[in-house]
C-alpha cells in the first residue's frame, strides 16, 4: 500500500471518500464531477455504486442537477455490461431508478429496461401503506411502455389503497394493445368499494373510447 493510499484509508477509503462527495449537495460542482470521473477510472463494482449515488441527490437548480446526472449516467453506460448491471442493483434499493433505467436502456435495449420496471414494480406490495410514491411512478413509467407482461404486473395494484397507485395501474393497463386488459379494468369499474369518482369516471371513459360494454 502506497503512503499516500495509507493516510487517505488505503483505496477502499478514497473509494468511500469519493462516493461521500459525489452524493454531498454543498460539495462544488467541479469537486463532485472531479470524483465521479475518479470512481469511473476506479472502475470496481463498489466505485461505481457510489457513482450512482449521485441519482439520488436533488438540487434546487434543475437544469445543473440534470447535466450532472447526465454525465454519471454516461459514465455508467461507457461501462457496458458492467455499468447495466450496478445500475439494475442501484435501482433494487432506491427509490430514483429513472436514470438507471436508461443505461439499462441504452445498453441492453428497450425489452430490458422494461423488465427493470418489471422487476422493482414485483418488488412492491400492494399491502404497504407506506411510500406510495414508488408504485405509482413505476406504473406511471410502464404506462409509456408495451408489454406483454404489464398486465400481470399491473393488474394486482388496481386493488391498491392509495388512489394515485389504482389510478396509474388503470393508465399502465389501458396502455396496452388488445383487449386483454379488459376483464381486470371491467373488475375495477364494478367494485362496490371503489369511492373515487376520479377512478370510476376515468375507467367509464376507458369503456366509452374502445367501445366496451361496461354491462357485461
């Protein structure tokens, strides 16, 4: 071990270090992309999940907070395989996955960024009356994607308790091709205990558009 790697915690410690200042809003902008760049040359697995720390920071200003982002996520996708992979195990224990699922995206293709949401959206429970925000804006992002497996893993949120949650599984289901969705929209246009006005007018509209008998 170098000296100098020894007063700096040996690599694992700079690692670590790096990792700190790349997710640290009041860091400068300069140091926490001259870290990111260090974690990318690092290039182990550990270097690069604390790469994607820097997806679940949020800045006040929108268009500086989105460049950096960007340029981890590129930083991530010059990894290949590698980058995907760290990528799809961030997103497995955080709640930003948006940008972890474009490298997934832009490294395997559309058919796996889908399964990515597919993924994180089984990981849910309809149950969990807590942090409802995840669900509904994994169903939000499958909502603007086509599916064969989207209705499975739709359709058990239709029963979910939050209302913006039925509402995008609603959104997610009527997305899709073809009329398999069909008896899963029609289940939750008749469920007595369904209150929003909101969900049941948007499922008679649904009904209305593809000229379904809501009757039978």
């Amino acid at each position: 071990m170098a000296f100098f790697d020894f007063l700096l915690g040996g690599p694992g410690g700079q690692v670590k270090r790096h990792a700190r200042r790349v997710a640290n809003r009041d860091a400068q902008p300069e140091d926490r992309e001259t870290s990111a760049a260090w974690l990318a040359d690092n290039g182990s697995d550990e270097a690069l999940m604390g790469l994607c720390g820097r997806f679940g920071l949020q800045l006040e200003h929108s268009l500086k907070d989105k460049k950096e982002k960007e340029l981890v996520a590129e930083m991530l996708e010059a990894k290949g395989d590698q980058g995907a992979e760290i990528a799809r195990r961030w997103a497995a224990a955080n709640p930003h996955y948006h940008y972890p699922v474009r490298i997934v995206e832009r490294v395997h293709g559309p058919d796996a960024a889908t399964q990515l949401l597919l993924d994180l959206l089984a990981g849910e429970s309809v149950d969990n009356e807590f942090h409802p925000e995840k669900k509904r804006n994994l169903l939000i992002s499958l909502a603007e994607r086509r599916h064969a497996k989207i209705l499975d893993a739709a359709r058990p949120f239709l029963a979910d308790f939050d209302e913006g949650v039925r509402h995008a599984a609603i959104e997610a289901l009527a997305a899709q091709e073809g009329d398999a969705m069909r008896p899963a929209l029609h289940e939750a246009l008749k469920n007595p205990r369904e209150e929003s006005t909101r969900i049941r007018g948007r499922l008679a509209e649904i009904f209305q558009q593809r000229r379904w008998d809501a009757a039978v």
